[in-house]
C-alpha cells in the first residue's frame, strides 16, 4: 500500500475511534474504562498517520503554503490536545472520582471539537489536489 494511502487509513481511523469514544462517552454520561482504550488507540492511529505525512512533506521538498502551515500548527496542537486528554482520562479512572467521571465529557467534546479542525483541513487539502 503507498505511503499516501496508509496515512489517509491511520487517520480516518483516529477520526471513526475518537469519534466512537467521545460520543459514546457523552451519550452515557459516563467515562469508562473502553473509552480510554479508544482513546488511546485513536491518539496511536493519529500519530502514526501524522508521522507518515510528515516524511510524505519531508520527501517533497517543498516549502509549506500557508494552508500547509496552518494544518501543521493545529496538527501538532490537536495531537498535544488528545495526548494531554487521554492522559488526564487515564488519571480520572484511576483515581475513581464519581464527579470528575461523570464531568469528563466536557473536556472530551472540546478536545475532539478542536481535533476536528486540522482534519478538516487536511481533508480540504486533499480535495484541492
């Protein structure tokens, strides 16, 4: 399989497992212990479909258009956001607070929200080529 299509895979399926993970959590109002694991597996497909497009820009050796840039930058924010989010997820179930498992949906929603962004973006960049 080319690199291109690999990278596509690895991030539409961070998109369908964090997507799974943060609107089943929503829907029962509830952090469990198999959002975490999806989480978890939706930042690992994320980063390594990150990683592959960062050598796929490196092999072209071109400067980064300013759309390139702005999908870079909130790239690298929204990977930094569900890192920080599936850790703090790690640490609620851990810790077993009743509020705090209940609550997490919030923080869930907002991280996914903003992930939403460069992918949206790196879509749209894919339909203009």
């Amino acid at each position: 399989m080319p690199i291109t299509s690999l990278s596509v895979v690895f991030i539409v399926a961070a998109f369908a497992l964090y997507t799974l993970a943060v609107w089943a959590e929503r829907l029962v109002g509830r952090l469990k212990g198999w959002h975490l694991t999806v989480f978890w597996l939706g930042f690992v497909a994320d980063l390594a479909g990150t990683w592959l497009m960062t050598r796929i820009a490196a092999a072209a050796n071109q400067p980064p258009d300013l759309v390139s840039a702005v999908h870079g930058i909130t790239g690298a924010l929204a990977l930094l956001l569900m890192l920080s989010h599936c850790s703090w997820a790690s640490v609620v179930l851990w810790r077993g607070d009743e509020v705090a498992i209940r609550n997490f949906h919030r923080f869930s929603t907002l991280a996914w929200g903003v992930w939403l962004v460069p992918f949206v973006i790196g879509g749209a960049m894919q339909g203009f080529r």
